[in-house]
C-alpha cells in the first residue's frame, strides 16, 4: 500500500529523517518506534504532505505521489489522526465527523458514519455533544472517527495512547485491530511500545533520523530488550 525509498524529510535546511525504506503492506498494522526527536511525527506529516520531502520516493499503491498536495493524498486514500487528537472543540462530534467526511459524496458519508458508529458505539452517544467536553479517550475515538470519515485505505496514527486510561487504551488499540483485519493499512507511531509491539505485523526503530531496527512483529516481541535497547527504555529500566 505505501512503500519509502531513500525517504528523507524536514524542515527548511533542517533534514529530520534521512535514507528511510519502509513498506506497509493493506491488513497489516506497521509500528514505528523510537525515542523523542527521532522523526517519527515528521515521517507521519511528510506522508500527509503537510512536511517537505526533501529526497527518495513516497509511493501509495505504486504510484509516485511524493509531490502530491495533501487534499490530493487524502482523495487517494491516506488519512492522518494526529498526535494530539487536533478535533474541533467548538463543533459537536457530528460536525467534526462531517468535516472528516469532506472528500465523501453525502451518501458515501452517511454509510462511513453508520461504521464508524459501529465501531466507536460511544460516539453514537455522544453525538450532539461539542466535542471539548469528551473525555481524552473519547476525544481519541472522534479524531480516528473522523479520519475514517475520509474512507482511507492507509491510515497514519500518531501517539494513540497518549493520554489516556488504560482501558480507554486498550479500546483504541482493539479498534486498530479490527479495521486491520478488514483490509486496512495502519502505520502507528506510538510511545507506549509493549502496547505497540502487541498490535503491530512489522516493527522498525528510528533513532536520529535514521531506521536502526526492522522486524515482524513476531520477531520483535521474541526480543523486547532489543527494541528497548535503540529506545534507551532498557538503561533506564
């Protein structure tokens, strides 16, 4: 579904994320982990288009779309709920699901807002509420809601857990699961890596811009200490 070669983002002069390969495969959640400051969040927005590309090839579904705008992206099928959840506080959760749905025919929304219901019963109860007076876990489900509103076919998470009650957590990641298994592509930034690597198909590790780790999820959940090592997580332990 996407696929990095030589990715490389940044701002400006400043080169964030350097020699990146990455592929996540439709059906399959892929965790990228690693400390703070290490491009996980920019990698993310760079997919989105909303952060420079400054070398390599970003190819959704085989084609290049490495100079695509974000709207464009979007219409193709890759949607962002990003760290920080960013809803609309002023506007109910109905509306922030509307303005999710934007790309969508008005019956093509309907239906999508029918299984994101489905999904997220507890927005269903929510609906005509504003959306700042959820609670983080809450708001958590409306910003995936809402990107889901966009039909994508590749979905970019950042920071799921952030936040958040353990249970609320743990609905979240369950959730991930399910529209794993029917057929979406997830790509997880995370900092709660034993939840991650629970969740994930395919693991790879940034530090300082640069991929230092790579495995199936299989794999990587063999060797916890490993991932912990390149995150610092097992000298602090």
């Amino acid at each position: 579904m996407l696929e990095l070669k030589g990715f490389a983002c940044g701002y400006g002069l400043v080169q964030v994320v350097e020699e990146l390969d990455l592929t996540v495969p439709s059906g399959r959640i892929t965790a990228l982990l690693g400390p703070n400051g290490a491009g996980k969040t920019s990698t993310l927005m760079a997919i989105a288009g909303h952060v420079e590309v400054q070398g390599g090839q970003v190819l959704f579904e085989g084609e290049d779309i490495t100079r695509l705008a974000p709207a464009e992206r979007t219409r193709r099928g890759i949607a962002l709920a990003p760290e920080g959840r960013r809803i609309f506080p002023d506007l109910t959760v109905a509306e922030n699901l509307l303005v999710g749905g934007y790309t969508q025919t008005a019956v093509a929304a309907r239906e999508t807002e029918a299984r994101v219901m489905a999904l997220f019963p507890r927005l269903q109860e929510r609906y005509r509420q504003r959306a700042g007076t959820l609670s983080g876990g809450e708001q958590q489900m409306l910003a995936l809601g809402r990107a889901l509103m966009a039909r994508p076919k590749l979905l970019l998470v950042d920071e799921l857990s952030l936040g958040l009650m353990p249970a609320m957590v743990e609905l979240c990641f369950r959730a991930l699961v399910e529209l794993k298994v029917q057929g979406l592509a997830v790509l997880l930034v995370e900092q709660n890596t034993h939840r991650a690597l629970a969740a994930a198909d395919r693991v790879a590790v940034l530090v300082s811009g640069r991929k230092v780790y790579e495995a199936t999820g299989e794999q990587a959940r063999r060797d916890p200490e490993m991932v912990d090592s390149f995150l610092g997580l097992k000298e602090m332990a």
